[in-house]
C-alpha cells in the first residue's frame, strides 16, 4: 500500500487529504511539526511527502533540506498560499517534485499525488534481468527474455548505464521502452538523483513545452504564474523523454540546445537556466526516415543517438513467449487473486500462433482479461479473447491472400468489446499488410513501381516491408 505523508499544522488541509486519500488505498500519516515530519520520513519511509511552506517549528524549505539529505528521491510536493510562492519555487529549483496553491483543488491534488506516487516507484524500483530462478520467486519488474535479441539489450543496457551519454531507445509500441531505460537510470552514477519521465505524444505541443522548460508569468493566456520546468527541476537527475518523433519544431530546436549547451530559456522568458541532465530518449517512430523527409532535425537525431538501443519486437523474440506467459500470468493471478497456475498447452498454441502487433504490452492485456474470466487453477483457451482464439497469427487473410471481411469485422468488434487501446495501430498493420501484398503481386515484386502506386517514397516501403516482416524472395506471383 503506497503511502502519503501529510506535514501541515491547519485541520482543514489534514481534513482534506483524509477526503481524497483513504484507506486500504494509500495509508496517510500526518504530522502538524516539521520536526515530526522529519522523524516519520526517517522511521517510516513514506513513499510521496506533502511539505507546507509555513510550519509552527521550522520553515518548509528547512525542512525539505533535511529530508532531500536523508531521502534524495523522495519526491515532495509542497503545499504554498499567498506570500510563500517564491519560496516554493525555489524548492522546485532544488528537486522538489512539485507545489499546490491554496487553497486547494482535489482534482488537481489527486492528480499531481498520484503522479508522484507513479515517480516514487519508478526511482525506488529498480527492474532486475530474469534469473535462473523460478520466475514465482522473482518480485517486482523484470525483464524476461533468454532470446538472441534480448541478451543484445541486455548488454548494451550494461555497456552504456555507466557511461554519462544519451541514449535512444527505440521499437514499437509496448516493447518495454521505459523499462529499458528505467533499467539504465537504476545503473547509472546518477541513481541518487531524480528520474523524470515525459510522453512527448500524450502532451499537446502548446504545452509540452511549458511542461518541459517552464514558463514566466504572462507567457500565454492562463500562466499567471511562474512556472518550473522538469529540465529545471531534474538538475543532476536523468529526464526519459518518450516518443520524442512527436515533438514540434521549436521544441526540437530548444531540446537541441539543452543537449549542446545544457541550457535553455523558460517559455515567455530572456533569463538563461542552466541544468545538468542525462537525456534517454525513445520512439516507435523511423527517426531516420523522419529526416529524410524533414519532419526531424538530423542534428538532433545526432545528438540523441550517441548510444542506440533497438528493442525487438515480441514475433522476433525467439522462444521467449512461453517464459512471458508464465511470468505474467504468475504475477497476475497473485494480483487478482486467483488461484490459476498452470498455462494449458492449447492455450499456449494459440498465444505462440499470434503475431502481437501490440507486442508484451498487449500480451499483459490479453492475460489480465483471460485471468479475470479463468475459473479452475488451469488457464484454457476459452478464457481467451475471441479474436486470440479466432485469428490465429491476428491474420484476417485467407490463404490465398484475399480479405476475409467476415473475420474483420468479427475481429474489430470483439477488440471494441474488449476495451483495446491499441486497436488503431493493431488494424493499421492488418491493413498495410494486405495492402502492400496486394500491389507487390501486381508489380510482381518491383518496389519502384509499387512504391509509385502507393504514392510513398522507396524508402519508407522498405521500411514498411521490414516492420511487416514481407519478404519479397518469399512472395509467389
């Protein structure tokens, strides 16, 4: 249970939290003194504080000097009304996670708390490579896998952890990108330090920018107040930046310079900041092809490519599928509470038959929803979703290479039903597939010539053929 320490000496602030934080949820500990905070951190190794900047014995920010010496990557969120503001800025200057003003909003509290409690696990939990030991007895994130490919990444994960340069991860979605680098961070010299992560594509450029180099005052409609950015705030830490393909230009410029220079200005500002960040980038994206195109700046690909780290997508990984499968499932069942240990050898057929376009992050959806459905301590095919059972190798091609449209709209709809979040990207591939089969037999096999009816460069048909896996020496006319 996560645990959420609360110092502030002012009933309705402590009434408020008790609100939103409860039991069996989050455990809550409170303390009205600073030095009582300073003694519950120290004995009892909360996950996330809450800091007031006015206490009755000390100042907040005293306070925080001592608990940032005994805990580093504690992350701490202080709480700030009229008059404190400067001072809770500078705090954030200093690590500290993050500030709320009074009085306070419970959408926004619990937001910004449950963040922090996502960043206290990510710097506390280190992810461990699987050992030889049953995978039941092995707690916590793991990278699995004794694949050719994975023990790639496993040595280039110990080569470059050590070594302070960046590093771009790259491969599709739900490889294991940010476990990657979580395990990079946890073998760094700058373990001790913050850890910060950003999903470039999940953030609205307007934003993205604030969010990562801060703002002044009166920057844009709505900032009327100073804002830190996680580059500032990260100082000395590593910053993971995901899905970098998707940033815009000017942020692509400014994160140019803070890798050239380790400077930046904030949003609407002239004052120099200078930090000191270790930057681990990833993408799904060809970055490549990008700069080719000119949708990426190839100084920058540069920059951030000083050490690249390909992840294998889950069909190349060898026999690694039955070892996730059992890892999974054993870490599942425990957390839903059910008694399943044993993995039926039809099941694992089709599982193995399946191509997983959403790769390991879709093989935890599908086990998760099977767990849910199993009853009986064995995990049987019917306790699959119907398109895992239906479409083996998630194909909606006959044989022939025509397009089953039955099976389609059978396999869209039995993903809808089963809550997908990757259902654009799993159908994309179905179709590019089909499609570029489709004109490559019309040019019997000329990429030239098939590129110029689909109307994209040579390029990005060969790099469509490779994520694809079509061969065109396998191909019949």
């Amino acid at each position: 249970m996560p645990v959420l320490l609360v110092v502030d000496d002012e009933p309705a602030i402590l009434h408020a939290f008790r609100r939103v934080f409860r039991e069996p949820e989050i455990q809550l500990l409170t303390a009205e003194r600073g030095a009582e905070g300073i003694a519950i951190v120290r004995d009892q190794n909360p996950d996330v504080v809450i800091l007031d900047i006015k206490l009755p014995d000390m100042s907040g920010l005293d306070a925080y000097r001592d608990i940032r010496a005994m805990k580093p990557k504690l992350p701490v969120i202080f709480i700030t009304g009229h008059g404190t503001t400067e001072t809770a800025i500078e705090a954030t200057k200093r690590g500290a996670y993050d500030y709320l003003f009074k009085p306070l909003e419970l959408s926004e509290l619990r937001r910004i708390v449950d963040s922090a409690f996502s960043i206290a696990k990510v710097q506390r939990v280190a992810p461990r490579i699987e050992t030889d030991k049953p995978l039941e007895e092995q707690d916590g994130d793991i990278l699995v896998g004794r694949s050719p490919a994975m023990n790639d990444v496993y040595k280039a994960i110990g080569r470059v952890a050590s070594q302070d340069v960046n590093v771009l991860i790259t491969g599709e979605s739900g490889t294991g990108k940010e476990l990657v680098a979580r395990a990079i961070y946890h073998h760094s010299k700058r373990e001790n330090e913050p850890f910060l992560a950003i999903n470039c594509a999940a953030i609205p450029d307007a934003i993205l920018e604030s969010e990562l180099f801060g703002h002044e005052r009166g920057a844009f409609t709505g900032a009327d107040k100073l804002r830190i950015g996680k580059f500032e705030q990260c100082t000395g830490g590593t910053m993971f930046l995901d899905e970098v393909g998707d940033m815009s230009p000017t942020t692509q410029a400014k994160i140019l310079r803070l890798l050239e220079e380790q400077r930046f200005e904030r949003v609407g500002g002239n004052e120099t900041v200078q930090t000191d960040v270790r930057l681990i980038a990833a993408t799904n994206r060809n970055l490549e092809q990008m700069v080719a195109d000119g949708d990426f700046r190839e100084d920058l690909y540069f920059r951030l490519s000083v050490f690249a780290i390909p992840l294998p997508p889950l069909r190349e990984r060898g026999g690694d599928l039955p070892r996730l499968v059992e890892h999974f499932v054993t870490r599942f069942a425990r957390e839903l509470g059910k008694d399943v240990h044993t993995v039926h050898a039809d099941t694992l057929e089709l599982l193995s038959a399946y191509s997983w376009p959403g790769n390991v992050r879709e093989l935890q959806s599908v086990l998760k929803q099977s767990l849910l459905h199993a009853a009986g301590s064995v995990l049987i095919p019917e306790f699959l979703p119907s398109y895992i059972r239906t479409s083996p190798g998630s194909s909606v091609e006959r044989t022939d290479g025509s397009f089953n449209l039955a099976k389609w709209d059978e396999f869209i709809t039995s993903r809808i039903q089963e809550d997908s979040e990757n259902l654009y990207e799993e159908a994309t591939l179905m179709t590019d597939h089909h499609l570029l089969m489709l004109v490559l037999r019309h040019t019997q096999g000329n990429q030239l010539q098939a590129a110029k009816t689909l109307g994209i460069s040579r390029a990005t048909l060969r790099n469509k053929l490779r994520v694809l896996k079509i061969s065109i020496d396998d191909m019949k006319w």
